[in-house]
C-alpha cells in the first residue's frame, strides 16, 4: 500500500465513512478497481474477495482476511514479511503493539486507515443467521 499517493488513501479511508459511495465510485472509475474491491471486500463481498484474488491482489485480499483474524492469512502475510499489512490488521484489531509499530515509522496515513476500518466495523449490525463456519 505504500506505493499510493496519500491522496488516493484518502480516498479509500473515505469509502469507509461514506453513505452513497462517491469515494468508491471515484476509485473504480480512475484506476483503482483494487482498492475499491478491497473495500467492498473488508464490507463483507465474496465477489469483490473473489475479485482480488483473480486478478492477483494476493496481499490486500489476505490483509481482508487479517483483518477478520483468519489465520491463514496473517501466515501468508508473515511468510512474505508484509509488516505493514500485519500491522493495519492489528491496529483496526485495537492491538497497541501495531499500533505504536505504525505511529513509530510515521505512518500516520495507516492508523487514520485502520481506525476508519475499526469505525465502520463497530457500527455494523450482525445477523448470526448469516454467518460462514
């Protein structure tokens, strides 16, 4: 992720706070389709996991998965030493750890994500009826 302009992040922070959608329509439309598949993925969409992993976005549909706490994922996450993806997930996760690791390498950007992330996922409502074993 950090090869995105911080204003692009904005962007996909933004699709977290949103009602109708602009910011995700905006990155689906200025090429970013694996951001915005990213976040509709994190909102729970198969099809948009499915997306991320078609077409090869190996690391932001594990970081999906870290986040929800599957532990293949933050395995595959560790085997290819994507600290910073471990880190959103446990900061988004509350984990105090990652989140110092991110605020001592500055990168504010990435807290502002995950606490968007963390944000969204507390307001949700869940239907256990729903749930995948």
């Amino acid at each position: 992720m950090q090869q995105y302009p911080a204003k692009i992040l904005m962007a996909l922070i933004e699709t977290f706070k949103e009602e109708d959608n602009a910011f995700h329509a905006w990155l689906l439309g200025n090429g970013f389709p694996e951001l915005a598949a990213f976040s509709s993925a994190v909102r729970g969409s198969d099809g948009a996991f499915a997306w991320l992993m078609q077409n090869k976005f190996y690391s932001l549909a594990a970081l999906d998965g870290a986040i929800d706490n599957q532990e293949k994922a933050i395995v595959w996450l560790k085997k290819y030493n994507l600290e910073i993806y471990l880190s959103i997930a446990g900061a988004v996760n509350g984990n105090q750890q990652s989140i110092n690791w991110l605020a001592s390498k500055e990168l504010e950007i990435f807290l502002m994500l995950a606490g968007s992330i963390r944000t969204f996922r507390e307001s949700q409502t869940h239907d256990y009826h729903k749930m995948r074993f």
